[in-house]
C-alpha cells in the first residue's frame, strides 16, 4: 500500500469519488488494519495508542476502584 498510496491519494483528492466507487477499487482500504495504517503514513500517529488512550480517560483503573472500595 506504500507504493499505492501517491495514485490512491492523486485518485480521490482528484475525482472525488463515491465511498461505493472507492470500496470496490480499494477494499482493503476499508479493513481496520489499512485503518489504522493509512491514518499513521497520512498524520504519523499511532492511532490505535490514541483511540485506547481515550478510551482510558472513560475507564476507572481496577486499582482505583479497589480503593475506594475500602
């Protein structure tokens, strides 16, 4: 997908396709996998560490709630 991702990127900033079009033409792009692939090559960012890390913030810590249970 490295060697891919000029044409891909000049294909959908240039034509501006369906979501439909792009899934039939790249469907890989479409895997969590590529997911997370395509959004670290594109913003050099771990985005599966951000999504958990998030999620972290809504997520009591078990030690946490073994204190207060106490």
């Amino acid at each position: 997908m490295d060697q891919t991702f000029p044409l891909r990127r000049r294909e959908i900033v240039e034509t501006e396709p369906l979501v439909k079009t792009l899934k039939e033409r790249w469907p890989v792009l479409f895997s969590e996998r590529q997911v997370y692939a395509e959004f670290n090559r594109i913003a050099t960012t771990n985005l599966e560490n951000v999504v958990f890390d998030a999620l972290d913030c809504f997520t009591p810590s078990p030690r946490k709630e073994v204190l207060e249970k106490k």
